[in-house]
C-alpha cells in the first residue's frame, strides 16, 4: 500500500479517509497520515461488541444488527452467527474512537476512528459473514456507521461517468416522517406507533439500483399516500434530461399480484408525461414483509421494526426511453387500491 503524501495533508485539512483490512505493514502508512502512533497486532477472530452502550456512532443500529440469520433461524431457533473482528486488530495510542471491541480484548478494536488533525482515519477490520440469507445487510451497516461518523460520500466516485447521477430534492411532496411516536395521530409513517416504523432505518446515503439514494434526515423524509382517496403528491421539480429515474419506494397494505398501488407520472417538456406503475408483487409489496427480490424491483435496504418484526424498502428502476427530452417533473399518486404508496427517494442518471 503506498500513498502520496497530499493524501496526509488532505485529511489533516479535513479530509476522511476509510481504510479496510489493515495489516501490520500498514503502520507506518496509518502513523503518517493521523499523525499518532498505532499498533496493528495478530491474533485469533474474537465476537464483536458495540464498547459503549447506546453510544451515538452506533446510531439507527440495534444489537440484533451485530448478527446475522440463516434461512429460516428466526423460526426454527438455530443460533445466530455472530459479527467477529479480522485477525489484525487496531489498538491506538492518541485521539481514537473505538465503536466495535472484541469481546476477549476490550481494548482491540474492529472499528475504530483515529482523529487527524480536521480529518480523521477511519480502520474497518469487521469480518462480515458472507454465507448466510443476509449478507447484502453488511453493506448497509457499516454505511450507517461511516454516516454516524460524518464520512462524506461523493456519490460520483461509486459511479461510472457515463452514468453520473444526480439525488433529487423530493422535499414538496414529504409528508411524513420515519418514525411514527404516536398511534393514529397521521403525524409519523403509517400510523401505527413506535413499534411499527421504520426508525432502525439511518436517514443518509443509500447505495442500490446501481446508483446512491438520500433519504433526508429533516423532519418530514417521506411521502406517504392515503390508500383510498387516490390523492396525489405535490410535483418533485426537475430541470435536465435524464437516462433512467432511481426510486425508493415502500408500500402498507396487500393486494392482488400484479394490481397498481400507486403511481408515477414523468412529465416532460412538450407536455409528454409517462406513467409507471408501482405493481404490487412486481415493483414493491408490503414493507413488513420478509424482503425478497421482485420482478422489476429489488431489496435495497432491510431490517427489523422494535418488535422484530421484517422491515424493508425497495429500489425501482426506470429506464427512459425518450432520454433526449428534459425531464420538468414526477407526480407521485395513489391508485385507491386499499393500499398506502410511499416515496422515500429519488436518483436521477444522466
């Protein structure tokens, strides 16, 4: 591993830089850039914990996330297989931040910040298991961690160029939150209190479909859409041409394989509009489900509410077929299926 000496500087200025699977040789390469002394030492894989409870870096995390479960375990009581340290482990000498210790060595950490001047350091030695039912969730834990970190992400570095994409601001049409603290005030999610929403989900960054999702942290992150007045959402504003949409979409509620359940209108300059579908079973079902792979659509993202029960959002794809047309707006809409619609994202490729 070699670095050019600028990289130092641009986190001492500010700058973070993740690195994974760090090994003894590494040392002097760590030392340089944060400026502290580190020691990097081999040893067995040990369980991980979270070193302090309910501490904020941890935040939008439960303990069940330091797990994972084999097809069927929740139902048959297998035991859960646990998240382990790498066999390097860090142990820092100078301004660090350990949030996942090994539970032999409190002091060896799997995860851990090491402050660089306005920068920081950030040393990823977790070994995510990869053999069981649920091994995309890794990925979505360690982004919720690295976004509690304050890690900006530029989404252009995960995307090819001829496929630049630009997060859309969806704000006009929020009307609800993720987190629901009151039963049937209408004010939170669906409306059926803190023990069914979506608060383990982390507003932030979101990487699915192929491109990066923001799910806004602000008070209201989401459209939620009454399921029998088929009224529709107030317009999201675009202004260029656009290859394909990107959306993170949800919905309460069953109905027939195949019946729409809600709706998205592109509207376009010369007053040409399309209208996509959202079918349940195809491009989204119900979001308590068990999370699984639709025919147009695909888990991207997946969790428990408070009461273990499954939780999941669902990345849908667009590709445009007039992409040489500006895009002005999208309208979101119910179909009065019974079923309640909801819009967390939207990704707009160029």
């Amino acid at each position: 591993m070699k670095m050019e000496p600028s990289v130092g500087e641009w986190v001492q200025q500010g700058g973070s830089l993740c690195i994974h699977a760090a090994e003894p040789g590494h040392e002097k390469l760590l030392a340089a850039v944060s400026g502290h002394d580190v020691e990097l030492t081999e040893g067995p894989q040990s369980r991980l914990v979270f070193n302090r409870p309910g501490f904020g870096l941890a935040r939008g995390l439960s303990s069940a996330d330091l797990y994972f479960i084999d097809h069927g375990a929740r139902q048959l009581g297998q035991s859960l297989r646990r998240v382990l340290a790498a066999e390097v482990t860090l142990r820092a000498k100078g301004p660090a931040v350990g949030i996942a210790s090994t539970v032999d060595s409190p002091s060896d950490y799997g995860l851990v910040e090491l402050r660089a001047g306005e920068g920081r350091v950030v040393v990823d030695q977790v070994c995510w298991h990869v053999e069981t039912a649920v091994d995309a969730r890794s990925g979505r834990y360690i982004s919720t961690l690295l976004t509690n970190f304050g890690v900006p992400v530029d989404p252009r570095a995960r995307t090819a160029p001829s496929a630049l994409c630009e997060i859309v601001d969806i704000s006009a049409a929020c009307n609800s939150t993720l987190i629901d603290y009151i039963p049937g005030d209408d004010e939170g999610w669906t409306g059926r209190g803190p023990e069914s929403d979506l608060r383990a989900f982390s507003p932030g960054l979101l990487l699915a479909g192929g491109a990066p999702l923001s799910v806004s942290s602000a008070d209201r992150n989401c459209c939620v859409l009454n399921a029998e007045t088929g009224r529709a959402a107030e317009p999201i504003t675009l202004d260029g041409k656009a290859q394909a949409l990107v959306f993170l979409v949800a919905c309460e509620g069953h109905a027939r394989h195949g019946v729409p359940v809600g709706q998205l209108t592109v509207r376009r300059e010369g007053n040409l509009e399309t209208q996509i579908p959202l079918r349940y079973g195809i491009d989204v079902i119900d979001w308590n489900e068990r999370p699984r792979n639709l025919e147009c659509a695909s888990v991207a993202w997946k969790g428990f509410t408070s009461l273990g029960e499954p939780a999941a959002m669902y990345v849908r794809k667009w590709e445009n077929g007039r992409p040489d047309v500006p895009v002005t707006s999208i309208v979101f809409s119910s179909t009065r299926s019974g079923v309640v619609p909801i819009l967390l994202a939207v990704t707009a490729c160029r």
